[in-house]
C-alpha cells in the first residue's frame, strides 16, 4: 500500500480534510496566544512544561486519538485492513507519519511552537527537545490508543483500568504520607514527564505488533477474572466462617459467594471502595493531621458509605438472589445478599488497614476500635432491607435516611468507643444475629410451605 493511498484512508476513516476548519483556526489562535503570554509572563521551562501537559491530554482526547473509537476513526481503519495482507508495522508508522507529518493542522502547530521559541531567542537545542517532545506525545498517544483496542478486544479493559486508579491511589498516598515533606523525589517534573512520555512510546513500539495482529484477528477472547480454583477456596473459607450455621442457609451464600465473585460490577466497585478508602484517608491525614484512632474510624465510616452508594443503593446486589429460583422470602434472599456483600466488604477494610498498619500509621488497638465501628454500621445497614426489586426513587430515599443516621452515629461512636467498646460491639451484634434469625425463621416457614405444595402436586399426577 501506498503512503497515498493510506492518507486517503485516514483522511475518509477521520474525516478531516486538507483545509483547515474554522473551529481548527480558533483553535490554534487561542491555544498558542495563551503559550505565547505564557513566555511572556513565565519562564520558558514553565510554559513548556505546561504546553506539553495540556497538548498530552488533548491528544488523547480529540477526535484522532481517543475521539475516533466510536464509529470512526481508527476502528474504521482496522475494518478495512482485516482482510488486507498489510503488516501490522505497517499500519502503526503510517498513521503516525500521516497524524504527526502530513497534517495541516499539526505542521502549522509546529511552525507556530519554532517561530515562538526563536522570537523569544530560545537555542536550538531548546527547539530541538520542544520538537521530540512533541513527537514523543503523538507517539504515546498513538500506542496508548492501541492500547485500548487491544484490551477491549481481550475484554479486561475495564480491569486494567480499576487496578491503574488503584495503583495512582497507593502512588499519591505514599507520595502525600513520605514524599511531600522529604527530598526523596530526584526528578523534576519535566524529567518526569519526559520519562514517563518515553517509557510508554518505548514499549509501545515493541509491543505494537502484538497489539495490532490481536485486534486484527477473528479470535473471540473471553476473560475470567476469578478462576473456578480460587472460587473454591474462596467458598472453604466460607463455609469455615459460617459452619455455624445451617445447612440452607449455607448453600444460599455459597451461591451468592460465587455470583458476586463472577460479577464484573460488584468485584470493579470493591476495587474502586479500596482506591477511594486509600485517597480519601490519605488527603484526610494530611490536611487535618487526624490521629490513628480518629484515622481507622473514618475508613469504616468510607467503607460503609461508599458500600451503600456504589452497591446496595445503586441495585447491583439485588440480582445475587432471585427469590422466586429459592425457596426464601424475599427478605431472606435480601439478607444473604448482605451478609455476602458485607464479608466482602470487611475484606476489603481489613486491606485498606493492613496497608496503614505497615506504613506505621495504625495500631492493633486503632484496628479493633475501626472493627467495632464497622460492625455499628453494618448493624445499622442490615435495617435497610432495600436489595430486593425496588424503584429507584425508594433506593434513593433510603439512601438519604441512611445518610442522615450514620452520619451523627459516627460523631457518637467517636466519642465513646473508647470506653464503651464492649458494649457497641455487642448491640451491633445482637442486632445482626437478630435480623438473621428473624430472616431463616421466615425462610423455614416458606420452604416448608413450597416442599408441601410440590409434594401434592406430584401426588395429583
């Protein structure tokens, strides 16, 4: 293929044309009076680090990068080299020569970006780092693009996506509780940036092959976040926590284990609690200076905040139980969607406390008071029976109550879980053995009822 006729390619698949548009022209007028008062009011090194900053996010913004995978733009260009005998090599350094050379748009950007550097008598080695700068960002972009085709292709773009928030939070945690008052940062910001910049066009260039021939293939892949083996282990330790209880009881929540355990929302929203959980309490430790104690309650004051918003309010956990599958009440089912939800959620608090605990910042005695905090608001979260098929203005008004109860219980339980520990704890757990009684009593009493309606049933035929 032709370098002409792949310009044509882009030219349809992008829908650009030669001449630049009106909005291109405001555009550019804007964009670089602000650089060029930006020389004039800061240093170079300032503005340019700025500059590359904000052209970095528009590149991965606009309607060439990351605006083009709707039905346009590169997904277009792909489709028509599926069945085309092109190299994948070929496809990558095309559009990159056709995106950052052969447009009108960006030659005039990079002529506009020299011409300031010479007025404001900038030297050429100046210019020439500001012009691979500039290379550097189409071709980051380029490869974070493709980046993205290839992981939605394998299905885990999502995941990906979570763990990367999960891992800038621990990242800006640490940088808030370590870095931010020690000299431990060697790099400067725009070392950083160029580092960072050459690092993902380094393997997005060793890698491009890989990711294109992927996203070019006919192969159907289907992602597994959590194998049947861990599935199995999961359940053991389970069936450890609740041999306890009965038998019926215990097959429900194996079955709720494993929904909740398959379900991509449910697992994505306990990944983004831990995240938040870890930035909320980092800024909160910092700006306020809270102590340990103060420090664990509020995490189990988040944990149960955002357990309610991003599951039990929102409705994702009423499809773990379908009453009408079992022979359980509705609050029943609602019941052991909770007890499941909130097993998972005490996993999810007891990382977020090992992590404090290793950073230095919690003791075992802040553990235990955040335990019983945590209990407090389960006990209060297991009265909002609200998992089961219900609008969701009733889901959004139990919300607010919600809010409005544990919002002064957390200021009572800070001020006297010191001293009363014992005590909250044992109401918070007389208040869940309470609900869950009540709940399989109800369960027995309709399980006897369908036995006896099939059993007549089959003695009719």
């Amino acid at each position: 293929m032709k370098l002409k006729t792949y310009k044509t390619l882009y030219h349809k698949a992008f829908e650009t044309t030669n001449s630049l548009t009106f909005s291109e022209l405001a555009f550019l007028i804007f964009f670089y009076g602000g650089v060029s008062a930006g020389f004039h009011y800061w240093t170079v090194g300032q503005t340019l680090n700025m500059y590359f900053t904000l052209l970095f996010t528009i590149s991965l913004l606009s309607a060439s990068i990351i605006g083009g995978i709707g039905k346009k733009g590169t997904p277009v260009l792909l489709d028509s080299f599926k069945y085309v005998p092109i190299l994948p090599s070929t496809i990558f350094f095309y559009q990159y020569i056709t995106s950052a050379w052969l447009s009108r748009a960006v030659q005039i950007e990079q002529i506009i970006l020299i011409g300031l550097l010479l007025l404001y008598q900038q030297s050429l080695l100046t210019i020439a780092k500001a012009m691979i700068m500039f290379h550097l960002i189409v071709i980051a972009a380029l490869c974070l693009q493709y980046l993205y085709f290839w992981l939605k292709k394998l299905r885990i773009i999502k995941y990906v996506i979570t763990l990367s928030f999960l891992c800038l939070a621990l990242i800006i945690q640490f940088y808030i509780l370590y870095f931010s008052d020690q000299k431990l940062l060697p790099l400067s910001y725009s070392s950083a940036f160029c580092s960072l910049l050459a690092i993902i066009s380094a393997l997005g260039l060793a890698s491009h092959k890989t990711m294109i021939s992927h996203i070019l293939s006919e192969k159907k892949y289907h992602f597994v976040p959590i194998s049947q083996q861990k599935i199995v282990v999961f359940l053991k330790l389970a069936s450890f926590v609740f041999i306890a209880l009965p038998a019926r009881f215990r097959a429900l929540l194996k079955v709720s284990f494993i929904k909740a355990l398959r379900d991509q929302d449910i697992l994505l929203s306990y990944i983004y609690m831990l995240s938040f959980i870890i930035l909320t309490s980092a800024f909160g430790y910092a700006f306020t200076k809270r102590s340990g104690e103060e420090l664990s309650l509020t995490i189990a004051l988040i944990c149960t905040l955002i357990l309610n918003s991003k599951l039990k309010f929102s409705g994702k956990l009423a499809k773990l139980n379908n009453p009408y599958l079992f022979p359980v009440t509705p609050k029943a089912a609602s019941l052991v969607s909770d007890i499941t939800a909130g097993i998972l959620l005490v996993f999810t608090w007891f990382l977020a406390m090992m992590l404090y605990f290793a950073l230095g910042l919690l003791n075992l005695v802040d553990i235990s008071y955040s335990f019983v905090a945590l209990l407090c608001f389960l006990a209060l979260n297991s009265l909002f029976i609200i998992t089961g098929n219900l609008t969701a203005k009733h889901r959004n008004r139990s919300s607010f109550l919600f809010f409005l109860f544990v919002v002064p219980l957390n200021i009572l339980i800070e001020q006297i879980i010191y001293s009363w520990w014992p005590i909250l704890a044992a109401g918070a757990l007389a208040v869940l053995l309470a609900k869950y009684l009540d709940a399989f009593e109800m369960t027995k009493q309709v399980a006897h009822i369908r036995t006896k309606k099939q059993s007549i049933a089959i003695k009719k035929r």
